[in-house]
C-alpha cells in the first residue's frame, strides 16, 4: 500500500460468497409461501493485498474468518466473487488459458494436512514429478533426477523416493508436500497452517527450511497461520483479519509493539502466557461473532464513541495511522 513497487500478486476489493442451498424441508415449506431464502455466507468481504517479490507476509486471524479462502483465492483454487487479481501488474481474468495457466504456476500453495494433501495410491516420485512433467518443464526421462534433487532440496533421502506418504513422518509429509510445490519453480508459496500439525520441534526445522529455500530460490510467501509467535518469528509484515475483512495491515514489529485496531489488541492479548490472568470478553447477546453471526455491537470496545448500525453498515477504510502501518477503524476517526 505505502510501497510504490510493483506487487508480484495483487488482491484488489475480492470477495467470496458462499450460498448455501436450501434442505428438502425449506423448499416444502415455500411451497406453501414460507419465502425461506438460500443462506449466504460472506467468507471474505472486500479485502485488499499486495504481496511484493521476496517478501513474507503473515495473514493471521481466528478460525472461521476467511483467512484459508482467501489463500485459495489467492492461488485460483476459489473464484472470485468479485474483484480482480492480478499478477505481476496483470489481471488474470484478461488473459488467455495459456497465459493464465503459466502464470498460475508461478503460484503454488503447501496445505494444513500434510498426509490429506498428498495422494496415499502414488509414490513419492509420482507425487512430486508428476506436475513438471505434464506442464513440459522436464522430460519423462528426467524426473527421477528432479525429484532425487528436489528431496535433497527439502531434507530428504533420495532412496525413499518409490515409498508411499503412510510410510512417512508427519515432518517428512510436510516436506514432500514443499517439494511437491517447488517441482513447478513457483515464484510465490501461499503456506496454509503449514506447520500447524507438527509437534513444536518439527515446527522449527520446517520454519528453517522455509528460510532457507526464500534465500536459495528467491521465494516469496504469504504464510496463514493463527499462531502468533510462528508468525512474529517468519514475517516481514503482517496481515489481521476479522470476519472476513483485513482490519489491519504494518510490519510485524510495529503490530507487535503497537497495535491500532481493537480486534488486534484483544487478539494479542489472548496469545498464551505464561502467566495467570483472566481474559475480559465482551460478548453480544451471548454470540461470538462469525461470518454466520456477525456482531450487532462492539464488543473490543463497550464503549466506542461511533453508533454500532456504522460499524455494521459502513465498512471502515484502510487508513495509514503510522508509517507503513494501516488499520480499518472509526476510531481513527475520533480526533
């Protein structure tokens, strides 16, 4: 945003809206004039990114506020709703299939579950060689010297290259699924929960390896995560969402050191400590906000000078309350 460089993939206003359809019992109902209506759900609302080459951007937030989503919309695995996305100063949607399928290599994506993710029927050189091949980056001869390489790459014996996923470690899974991502030489990785399943040890050497292969191969990442302390230790800056809306966007040190919007603030308050306290929450009504009960009140801030019908109705722009460092919020209005 303050950063006049061109973003290697940029997210400008997207959406993504979920409906989901009526069960047998509401449309025997509107038979008889109910007027039940397909619920819709509004994953992500607007939200606004730019992700610049080299850079590692953490996108942090509760479960249920859009952050996966829009990890997928980022690499085309969810359609827009609404919105454009460009990448290298080009909106995707304008080009052709074959512009747009070499672009979409460029982009890659390392999922939560590293066995759920990798195929149980194929062996590990069919997991990893199988993309470079079909996409003519290596010849059929070659793959089983790309994926010997890849594995080296990634920490790995090239021996157990003809073993199945079940016969592997969490850790190991987790570093097939990045060599799966590097066999296509992408220039952006979106790591979902990437190290989340991993006991706190095996987060570490994986976190490592992330590096590691940034400064090798030039990587940039947008790194989904909700815990905070992985996200403080591997981010240049860092991305807060709230029901599906990014609320505040700084580097991570000055988020860390002074945050500006209240969901930030109660967000890191509730980080684990190793201290005894008792948390305040505000709830409304007894809910707990989601994108399927959206707040009807503040309840980071009781007692917020803005009626609730604003917050709820006039979504709050991205304002730069310090250098480098926005936040969406009509306190920032307050003089």
């Amino acid at each position: 945003m303050a950063d006049e460089r061109k973003p290697l993939l940029s997210l400008h206003k997207v959406s993504k809206r979920f409906a989901r359809p009526l069960d047998a019992a509401s449309r025997i109902a509107n038979l008889f004039g109910a007027q039940r209506a397909p619920q819709t759900v509004h994953a992500v609302d607007e939200a606004t990114l730019g992700i610049h080459a080299g850079e590692v951007v953490g996108l942090v937030g509760e479960s249920g506020c859009g952050k996966s989503t829009l990890g997928r919309m980022a690499v085309g695995l969810h359609t827009l709703s609404s919105g454009v996305r460009e990448w290298k100063g080009e909106d995707l949607a304008q080009l052709n299939a074959a512009q747009r399928r070499r672009a979409q290599l460029g982009m890659q994506m390392i999922f939560q579950d590293p066995y759920a993710s990798l195929n149980p029927r194929l062996r590990v050189r069919d997991i990893i060689g199988e993309a470079p091949v079909v996409h003519g980056m290596a010849a059929a001869g070659e793959r089983d010297e790309l994926v010997a390489s890849l594995l080296q790459k990634v920490g790995l014996d090239p021996s157990v290259a003809r073993r199945f996923p079940h016969q592997f470690s969490g850790g190991q899974r987790a570093r097939i699924g990045i060599a799966r991502a590097l066999a296509v030489n992408p220039e952006l990785l979106v790591c979902d929960e990437a190290v989340a399943a991993l006991d706190v040890s095996i987060q570490a050497q994986v976190l490592n390896l992330f590096m590691r292969l940034r400064d090798e191969l030039a990587l940039t990442y947008l790194f989904i995560s909700h815990d905070l302390g992985v996200v403080r230790h591997i981010s240049d800056r860092v991305l807060i969402m709230y029901l599906g809306r990014i609320v505040e966007s700084a580097p991570t040190d000055a988020l860390f050191a002074q945050p500006n919007h209240p969901y930030t603030v109660a967000l890191l308050a509730s980080a684990p400590k190793l201290e005894a306290r008792k948390v305040a929450f505000h709830a409304v009504k007894g809910e707990i906000p989601s994108p399927l009960h959206p707040p009807s009140g503040c309840h980071f801030h009781p007692r917020c000078p803005h009626a609730m019908p604003r917050c709820r109705d006039e979504q709050p722009p991205l304002k730069e309350v310090a250098p480098r460092h926005f936040s969406a919020c009509h306190l920032n209005d307050v003089p």
